[in-house]
C-alpha cells in the first residue's frame, strides 16, 4: 500500500505538493482557510490556489479535508 501512496504523490505537481505541505504543516482546522492569504504566500492568483486545492482532493481524498463550518472554510491534511 505504500507504495500506491508515494505514486500518488509522485503525481502531484511542484505546485499541489508545495500546497499540501503547506497545507499539513498549517492549522486551518483552528484557523478559517483564507484563500486570499495563500495566494499572496505562494505569489500566485487565487484562482490557482483554488484549483491546486480541487486537484487535491481528486489526488488525495484520503489525505486531506475540506468543510464548511460556521461561516467558514477548513482544511485539514495529514
């Protein structure tokens, strides 16, 4: 199985595996996710950031979350 999780990654681009690290490394669970603040940290467009956190949960389902809760996003990745 390990092996299928480390092919998985590999498929990951530079940019989706620089977001999911960031991304793990992060508290958005505590924190609401702000988009705005990820794209200016990546110097990127919101969009992409929009699009990197898409791909990641079509690449990733079982590593990383994405909910609604009280007014806010949250993501949570391991």
């Amino acid at each position: 199985m390990l092996g299928h999780a480390g092919s998985v990654m590999a498929d990951l681009t530079e940019f989706e595996l620089r977001l999911f690290e960031w991304i793990k490394q992060s508290d958005f669970e505590a924190v609401a996710w702000s988009t705005k603040k990820a794209a200016k940290s990546f110097k990127c467009k919101e969009d992409e950031i929009y699009e990197g956190v898409a791909s990641l949960t079509k690449k990733l389902p079982n590593r990383i979350q994405v909910y609604y809760e009280e007014g806010n996003v949250h993501i949570a990745a391991e």
